[in-house]
C-alpha cells in the first residue's frame, strides 16, 4: 500500500489504488460538485465526514424559507 497525506488534514494512511482493492471502495462515491480536482486522496476519517456531508439531508433550503414565508423575496 501506498503511503499518503490527507488533503484535509494531514493524516498519513495508505492507499490502495495499485493494489486490487482499497478500503475506499467501501464508501459511497462522492458528487462530482464535491471534488477538488486539485486535492489528493482523504484519509478514511475524512472521507467519511465528506461522504456524511454530501449525503445529509439540507436542513432548509431557499425554497423552504420562500414557502414558510412568501414575502421575504418580493
């Protein structure tokens, strides 16, 4: 496995992208809107937050706000 560096925060971990699996592929696939193409690997602590993150429920949206209160962007 290969050694690398958070992107987030700095952990080292391994990668197993050249091998024939990699704990990776055990989570769900980030939204592309959700990508850095400039950042390298997270280590598992942080890729699950990130997979978290994507994946929760908005807790209110702009409609939400314009529907409870139909006035606030006249």
């Amino acid at each position: 496995m290969q050694e690398k560096h958070c992107s987030r925060c700095g952990a080292t971990f391994g990668c197993g992208r050249d091998e024939a699996s990699c704990w990776c592929v055990a989570l769900p696939l980030l939204p592309r809107d959700k990508l850095d193409p400039a950042a390298d690997c997270l280590c598992p602590r942080c890729l699950a937050a990130a997979v978290d993150d994507a994946t929760a429920a908005p807790t209110e949206t702009d409609t939400d706000a314009c529907a409870a209160d139909p006035d606030s962007h006249a």
